[in-house]
C-alpha cells in the first residue's frame, strides 16, 4: 500500500469515532493492551505527561510541549483529532510522522488489526507509542483521546498526570452528571503520581481528592500555586502576569496562542513544570518563557482563535461545546469589528440546542457541515438555530462555500469567525 491507500484502509475499514461517533468507542482497553504487547510494550521505552480534561487539553499539550523542547529535551507529543494531515497527531519536536513510518507500520499490525478488529484510535495510539519509542523520545506529552478512565492512552505511566477542567460534552458515553464527567477523567490518576487539576467545581473536586487519595497520588491544585493578576490581549498575543503564591512574585508570560481562555490553561503549565523541575528536570524560567512565547511556530498547533487572513479578518476556533462557545463569546467581547460574520457546522452528539442559545443575536449566520457522517446536516442545524435562538442565515452544503460567500460579502472591516466543529475547521 501507498500512504494514501495506508490512510484510506485506516479510516474506512476501522471503527473512527470522528466519523460514526460513539459506536467506535471501545469501553476497554483489551485492545490496545493486546496490540501494545505485540509490539513489545512501547509504552514503557518513554517518560510520559498525561493530560485530559473537557476544554484545554489540547492547547495544554502543546504549551508543555514546547517549554520541554526548548528546555533540550526530544519531545514526543499525541493529540487528536487532526485537522488536515493524519501525522499532526504523531509528532516529534514539533515534526509529523513520515508517511513512510505510516505505512509500514500499518502493514506490519495489518494481521493484528484482522484479528481482534481494533478501533482506528486504537490503532493510532499503539501507532504513536511505537514511533516515540523508536524515535528514542526523552519524553512524550499524551492527550487523552475521550473520557481517561477507559481512553486507550490510559496504560501509560507518566511523570505526572494533569487534569486541565470539567464541563458537559460526550455525556451519552462520560455520564450526565459532572461527578460522573469527572470520575472518568479522574481514571487517568496513577497510584503514587502525582497529578496536577487546572480547574474545580463543587461537584469536581471532591471526586479528584477522593480518587488521589485512593490511589495515593499527591494532587496539586494549579490555582493554589499560581494565579493570574492581570492580561492584555494585542497583537494577537495574549500576555498574562501571574503571581506565584509562595513567594509572591510576579511574571508576565507571553502567549503566541492568544485565546483569553488560555489565562486558565496557563496556571495547570505551569504548575505541571514546577513538578518537573522537583523532579530534577532541567527546565530554566527562559524555557519557560521562550517555550510559551512560540508554542504554535515549535509545535504547529492550528485552530485556537487562529487569524487566517485580513480585510476582512477570519479567525478559526475549534470550540465545539457549551463551556468553549462561552469561552469564545467572551473572546469576541475583547475583537473590534464592524458587523460578525458566524460560520458554524456541528456534529449530532452535541448538545446542539445549549449551544446555538448561547450564540449572538446580532451576527450574520452561514449554517453549513463538516464532510463526515457525523455532522448534523446543514438545514436541520438552520431550523434548530432559528427554533431555539431565534437565529436567521443561510445554508450551504460545504464549509467552502459558506467561507467564500461570507467574504464576498463582509466589509473590510468585518469579522468572519468559523467555529462549532473541530472538522469544520479542518477543511478551512
């Protein structure tokens, strides 16, 4: 197989739960402890960050990423989805996976797959543990897929596990309450490792104490260590001074990711190297600061408040769920334009109706899909907005088409904003 078919046999022949959703989730990890072994237990040959959450995991991931490849260290980094290229999900010091790793590693569990019939996230994640470890990586940051508990990443053993916020999102396969939202997060909990928690709630944190006390985890709560005192976003930066709580000192930090929800993300960073740096890794403060100020350019992370193009400017953003469209709002309140310009596809298993009640009145709405079976289909998206928010706009089959009409006919100094699915943003 070429790397095209390699890709087409991945996506079409395995389970992909970007696709069909939560049929392709598999509620044990027997698969991919079993493809793991075959491949001599890959997962042990590498030190590891774990990281899950509902919102900022991603972003998390990366800015983690980038500190400890500044620092000096071959940094492995697994995140998912992809938005355009397969290999954005395996990187090494910020470079994909090459098309030839693809193949032949393909080819080589292909009778495996044959046998037990894994799901394609399963198969990526034995994928990306098998590439860090003959890439000899020093460290590897893993995201957590869906949920922690039963997320086929959770058989690592990390240096410590971070667990960046909770909020609602995947309740038909998580639990329809926050305390079950957080139980399986909480999964990802090691007996004896520490774990850091970005964000609580009430109904949060009880169940993180009480996991790591089980477990015996020494749990660090971010907010507890270090907090914002002020934030400026220019320029498409966003700097964030931060006041460390045992000495009272205050930093400014420099963001290349200029999303204000990253004022939340940036104390559990933080506050995950402090425990490196206990740990006796050698990680300076100018790490620190160089890694944060150029985590995009080090790790090629795409699609958080993301300035594609200008006059009129276009800005992509992947949230997809009620906390993340609220963070998004919030972002729109600090962006000066003349009129907005909201491109929005979703998938069906979202609490699609929260959502589109939390969104603008005032903006000028394109309703279109991403090109997956998942997404909910354009007029459906169109009736349900005008039903529950009363919004108005018009429909187009493909995110192209939307984008290309919404520039024809915004003003230069107009916003155009896509957002709602991390796979519409993909395609742009």
């Amino acid at each position: 197989m070429n790397y095209q078919q390699t890709l087409d046999y991945l996506f079409n022949s395995l389970p992909m739960f970007s696709r069909i959703g939560a049929a392709a989730f598999k509620k044990d990890l027997t698969n991919t402890i079993a493809l793991c072994e075959a491949l001599g237990n890959p997962q042990h040959q590498f030190k590891s960050i774990h990281i899950a959450g509902t919102n900022g995991k991603g972003s998390t991931s990366h800015m983690l990423a980038a500190i400890l490849q500044t620092a000096g260290y071959k940094t492995g980094l697994y995140t998912s989805p992809h938005l355009k290229d397969f290999r954005e999900r395996i990187k090494v010091d910020g470079r994909m996976c090459e098309e030839s790793f693809v193949v032949d590693f393909t080819e080589k569990i292909q009778p495996l797959i044959a046998e037990i019939q894994p799901s394609f996230f399963e198969i990526t994640v034995a994928m990306a543990f098998y590439y860090f470890a003959q890439q000899k990586v020093d460290v590897a940051v893993i995201e957590v897929g869906l949920g922690g508990r039963l997320d086929s990443t959770n058989i690592i053993t990390p240096e410590v596990s971070v667990i960046t916020n909770i909020s609602w999102d995947h309740m038909n396969m998580l639990g329809d309450t926050l305390e079950k939202i957080a139980g399986e997060k909480a999964g990802i909990i090691k007996p004896g490792i520490p774990v850091v928690i970005g964000e609580t709630l009430p109904e949060t944190l009880p169940v993180f104490e009480t996991t790591a006390k089980e477990k015996g985890a020494p749990m660090l709560l971010s907010h507890h260590e270090f907090y914002p005192t002020d934030w400026q976003y220019t320029h498409h930066h966003l700097a964030v001074n931060i006041a460390t709580k045992r000495t009272d000192e205050r930093t400014t930090y420099t963001l290349d990711l200029p999303g204000v929800y990253q004022v939340k993300n940036l104390p559990a960073v933080l506050s995950t190297i402090h425990l490196l740096q206990q740990k006796g890794w050698n990680i300076s403060q100018e790490h620190v600061l160089k890694g944060l100020l150029y985590t995009k350019k080090l790790t090629g992370l795409h699609g958080r408040w993301e300035l594609i193009a200008q006059d009129p400017a276009i800005i992509l953003d992947v949230c997809h769920n009620e906390d993340g469209i609220r963070q998004m709002m919030a972002q729109l309140e600090l962006a000066s334009y003349r009129e907005l310009h909201l491109i929005i596809g979703m998938v069906k298993d979202k609490e699609i109706a929260k959502i589109l009640s939390l969104l603008p009145k005032t903006a000028k709405y394109y309703f279109t899909k991403a090109q997956i079976p998942r997404a909910l289909p354009e007029a459906d998206l169109a009736a349900l907005a005008h039903e529950v928010a009363g919004l108005q706009g018009q429909i187009f089959p493909n995110v192209q088409d939307a984008l290309a009409h919404a520039k024809q006919h915004a003003h230069k100094e107009d916003l155009v904003l896509v957002c709602g699915s991390v796979f519409l943003v993909g395609e742009v």
